[in-house]
C-alpha cells in the first residue's frame, strides 16, 4: 500500500503517563484491542513495553496470545465474550478473561486447569454480564474457589456524550450491590468500572482497576468529556493524538468547465479544475460516506476538497488552488500539515460517525512507521 501511518511514539508515552500519573501503575489496564484502535498492536506494545505497564487489555484471546508472543510478562485482561471452548486458550495465554454468563461460569469452576476470571456484572449497558440481582447467589457459588475470583466488574453504558452523570450514577449505584455481595463473604477481587470517559471525569469510579481505551491514544472519548474535564481542571492539554495518516499524489490531472468526475458522475466540474488522486479509499478505511460531503485532505498545507465518490482504493482532490502541487507530494488525511489540522474526530464527522470506528477500521496492512 502506498499511504502510511506515522505512531507517534512520545506522544503515547506521554498519555500513559498521563494516567499512570492519575491512578497509578498497578490500576491502570492500556486497552490496546482491535490493533490497539488501528493504531497497530506491535507497534503500540514497543512503545509501551519499556513503560512496563502492569496491564493491558484486548478483546480476544488471540490477541493474548499475541502479546504473549511479543514478550509481554504482565497481566492480560481479556474483555469479549468467553464461552467455555475457550478455557485451554486462556490457560495458555495466562489471561484474566470476563465472564458474564451463566455457562461460562460453570465451565470455569469445573475446569481443573484455574482460569483468572473477573465476573461482569450488567448495570445498565444491556450487553453482556449478569443481573446484579444475582450477585450473592454467584458469590456463593465462587466462594468455593475463591482463587479463580480475580475481578468484579461493569461497564458504563452513557458517560462519554453527556455533560450530566445521572445514568451513571445509578449503575455505579447498582454495581455496590454486587461488590457488597463478595465483600460480605469475605472475597477480595478487583473491583472495577472505568474506561477512559469515567477515569477522566467520574470520580466515584476510581476503585482497583481502570481500563483506558480511546484516550491512551490521545483521543477525547466526546466533546462532553473534553468540556467535563475542562470543568474540573481547567485544562485539556494531557492528551496528544498519536496518529497520523498521509497518502501520495499520484496524478494529477486537468479538466474541463462541465467535465465528471468518479463514480455515478456526482460531481461536475463548474470550472477549469486540477484533479490530484490519491490511492485511498474505502477498503483503506476512509469512509465512503465523506462522498459528496465537505470533507478535505491537506495538500501543502491547504485544505483540499475531495470530489466525487470515494472509491475502493482511490480518491480525488481539487487541487485547483494549489498550482504547485505535483505527483508525490503528500496529502494528509488525518494530522498536521503546516497551520492546517485534520482530526480523526473531524474525518469521522464527515461520515457521521464516530473517531473510534474511524480509526479502528484502518487497513492493518497499512504500513505502521513509530516515530
């Protein structure tokens, strides 16, 4: 492929010490699932592993077995769905894994090999985990084995894209049922809660574990959060993007007043025009959604409008403004050219969507450059 993402390795040292420095090394859990938010997994492990982070978590085993692979000694939580098949899997990674579901429970308990577990509780996120309802009748069914009770958890379902913390609240509120439950049976697992959104705005959820995503890659998880945090400290500076994304010229063309351009012929030239393409397009993650929308790449430092659909692995840009832009200069996509910024939160709005898919849905074979 011919565009590439830079990683910004200091910039992601530099969030992880920003939270390490709010909760501290053994609480905080660096999720670096889905190729660590499309950011790379080996590439984001190097960075990190000198840091030598207690934790870090994925979604699926095979991403244990990865890490384990690259070297990673300490603990690996694994968030997805576990179902019983998978118990000689985890075994073999050593990794903590979420159990939220009565079978999965069983399995574990009548499995002779110990599975670290850490029981999800659903407070209101309506995905996976069982009713706090049932939390004494699980405490007494794990008691048996307390050293298989690693953690006790939930996730919190309407944090990021709100400014009042109610819903919140009254999971967090759900969730003390549930942990009073081991707690009266004299059981000492890890209680957590918090991602990214609530270990930057929601005090209450500081318990033993915190579980940051979005944010270790110097994203705001919304703007609510960002303002929330404003709020509260008066300052947004401790977050850095660490992602940037560019991509060749590799034509560029003129075209006359009335002449098309890409697929379905959306888009007529009004003018004389200079087309530039670049070999970008939706099977390289850039949404095909931006198409027809007032969505730009930067060329030389000034924002250039894409024209026309987004196809499978192309894209054109007017570069009329831009006389000197020529084949192999570089367009960005996502980053800094000049006093010009394009944001993954900017780039996803144009699609209507949100950063996180944005960047999670960045080809793997896109060649990852740590700088």
């Amino acid at each position: 492929m011919l565009s590439e993402i830079t990683i910004h390795a200091e910039a992601l040292r530099r969030n992880y010490s920003f939270f390490e420095s709010r909760v501290g090394r053994e609480r905080l859990a660096a999720v670096v699932k889905s190729n660590a938010y499309g950011h790379g997994l080996r590439q984001v492990y190097e960075v990190l592993a000198p840091l030598n982070p207690a934790w870090l978590c994925v979604n699926y085993l095979v991403e244990a077995m990865e890490l384990r692979t690259l070297g990673f000694k300490g603990r690996i939580l694994v968030c997805g769905p576990f179902t019983p098949e998978q118990i000689s899997a985890a075994v073999q990674a050593e990794a903590d894994v979420f159990i939220g579901t009565p079978e999965a429970l069983a399995a574990v308990l009548a499995s002779p090999a110990p599975v670290r577990m850490h029981l999800e509780f659903d407070t209101g996120m309506s995905r996976q985990g069982f009713a706090p309802s049932k939390a004494a009748e699980i405490a007494d069914q794990v008691s048996r084995r307390p050293e298989v009770v690693a953690g006790v958890c939930t996730h919190f379902a309407n944090v990021e894209d709100v400014l009042e913390h109610n819903y919140a609240t009254r999971q967090l509120q759900k969730f003390e049922q549930a942990r009073l439950a081991f707690v009266a049976r004299g059981l000492k697992p890890l209680f957590h809660t918090a991602s990214s959104a609530s270990t930057l705005i929601l005090p209450e959820s500081v318990m033993d574990l915190h579980r940051v995503g979005i944010s270790l890659y110097g994203q705001w998880p919304s703007q609510a959060t960002r303002l929330s945090f404003l709020n509260e400290s008066g300052d947004v500076d401790g977050l850095e993007p660490v992602l940037s994304w560019r991509a060749p010229l590799t034509s560029v063309i003129e075209i006359e007043a009335g002449q098309y351009v890409g697929y379905g012929c959306t888009f007529r030239a009004s003018r004389k025009m200079r087309i530039a393409v670049i070999p970008v397009g939706y099977y390289e993650g850039f949404p095909r959604a931006t198409s027809g929308s007032s969505a730009y790449a930067l060329v030389q430092g000034a924002r250039c409008q894409i024209v026309g659909r987004v196809c499978m692995n192309m894209m054109m840009l007017d570069v009329t403004e831009v006389p000197t832009a020529k084949v192999g200069d570089m367009a960005v996509l996502i980053g800094k050219d000049g006093a010009e910024y394009l944001s993954a939160g900017e780039v996803a709005g144009w699609a209507d969507t949100i950063h996180y898919e944005l960047l999670a849905r960045l080809n793997p074979d896109i060649p990852r450059k740590v700088v």
